[in-house]
C-alpha cells in the first residue's frame, strides 16, 4: 500500500483505502490509469515504466474487489467507487486515462466534477452499457474461458508482452468475481455517448480505439467523429480491445501529445 497522495479527499462513509501501484518520481506531471473490470494495476505494467522513462509520475490504483484492494460484499456502486478513488487520488491531475471500464469512470468521475485532469485518454471505453444481461454474460463467459497460463494467454493475445500475459492471469485469481459483477451489470444501463462533445470542451481529450471494438462499434465511432472531430478519435486498426498492450508505442505517443496539447506546446 502506497502513502496518501497530498490533495487527495478525506475518507467518506463507505469507501475503502485502494491498492496502487506507481512509476515515476512525485512531483513529475501526473498520470493516472484506472483498469477495466476484472483486471488491475499490473495492466499497467509496461505502460508505467515506459512513462516514467520519459519524465511522467504514474499512479494505477486499482478498484475494490480487483488486485489488492479490499474486497467487500457492497458498494460497486458507481458513486462508491468513484469516492474510493477521489479517496486516494488527488482531483487535479496532468492525463486521466480510462480503459474499458475504467474509462465508463474516468468519464463520469468528469462530468460529476470529482476529477478534475489536463488531459483526458479514454481507451476502448464502456461508454454505452445497454442493459445488465449482456455484461452478466460477457463476465461469466470471461470467468469460465480466459486462458489461466501465460501461453494460453499470449496465444489469445499475441501483441503481449510475458510481463501482461502474466499480470492478466494474476488478475483473475484476485478478482472478487460477485463485486465484479455488481460493478459491470449492477450500474447498467449507462449512455454517456451523447456527453462527448461536453467531455471534450473540458480538455483536450483523445478516445483510443482498435479496428473492431465490441464497445464502440462502427456506427458509435462514426458518431463520435461527428461529435468531437477526427482529430480525437485515434484508431489502431491491428490492436485488441487492450491497445496498451498490443502497440505501447502508440498508446505512449498518443499520452505524450495529449500532455503537450494541454501544456499549449
């Protein structure tokens, strides 16, 4: 467990104390990451020193129920869960980047005025949850069938490093699999597609997609074009659903332009 960060908010009624993970030296221009359902900090795990390398501070706390943070029987509740992490993330910060779920979040921790960042990198992002079968679904099919041996793993995802491969495998074992639900299923349904354009007045903001994604689909991405321009609608046509992993070359360059934009440079 890492020390408080200086300017994040008191405990509330309810929330937890989340495990983090960090790169980086304090003090450096901030980045936080928030993981998708089921996954954790150790997503992050190339991503973070590879930042770092180039002058950033990364924090990646990871969600109750998800790695090493408490694992309660309640508040999965996206007001809940967005308290634990104003708990122990400071509310202004240089990229918020959201992947999968973490990016329903990210984007709602905006609109509700709870972060407050320079930069905003939604990845993949769960923007439209429909109804709470189909993520029941995609959960149990997930619980049931993702490989648990790094091979099994690389040989889903072949863009991976070992280092991934292992940290996905890790991060199934801890999940809280009922909290995870609760999570996934228990807030839908959620349309957060028609607040885009009022997400990106804030700040620069990119939405980083892979050539097919279950989330965005066609007509959703060509949508958003139309909202917020093509200039933040970033494609990586040969990545999966996890575009960290599979081109960290460009999941990095897309964080350091948006850090350059919002810095006016």
């Amino acid at each position: 467990m890492t020390p408080a960060t200086p300017g994040a908010a008191a405990p509330g009624p309810g929330t937890v104390w989340l495990n983090r993970a960090s790169w980086g030296r304090p003090g450096d221009p901030l980045v936080v990451c928030l993981h998708g359902i089921t996954s954790n900090a150790s997503s992050w795990t190339d991503v973070g020193p590879r930042l770092a390398e180039r002058g950033f501070h990364v924090l990646a706390p990871e969600l109750r129920g998800h790695g090493e943070s408490p694992r309660p029987a309640t508040g999965y509740d996206t007001a809940t869960l967005l308290a634990d992490l104003r708990r122990v993330l400071p509310a202004a910060m240089d990229v918020l980047v959201g992947h999968s779920f973490g990016g329903y979040l990210a984007q709602e921790g905006v609109l509700r005025g709870i972060f407050r960042p320079r930069a905003l990198l939604l990845e993949d992002p769960v923007s439209h949850q429909p109804d709470a079968a189909t993520p029941t679904a995609m959960l149990e099919w997930d619980r049931l069938n993702l490989p648990r041996t790094v091979e099994g793993t690389l040989e889903l995802n072949p863009g991976w490093s070992r280092k991934d491969a292992a940290g996905k495998i890790l991060s199934l074992e801890q999940v809280h699999w009922d909290g995870a639900r609760a999570a996934f299923a228990g807030n839908a349904p959620w349309d957060q597609r028609p607040a885009a354009a009022r997400i990106a007045a804030r700040q620069p903001t990119a939405w980083l997609l892979p050539g097919t994604s279950r989330f965005v689909p066609a007509e959703d991405a060509a949508a958003l074009v139309g909202a917020v321009g093509q200039d933040s609608v970033v494609t990586v046509e040969k990545a999966g659903h996890s575009i960290h992993r599979d081109d960290l070359g460009a999941f990095t360059a897309l964080v350091e332009r948006l850090h350059r934009k919002a810095a006016g440079r």
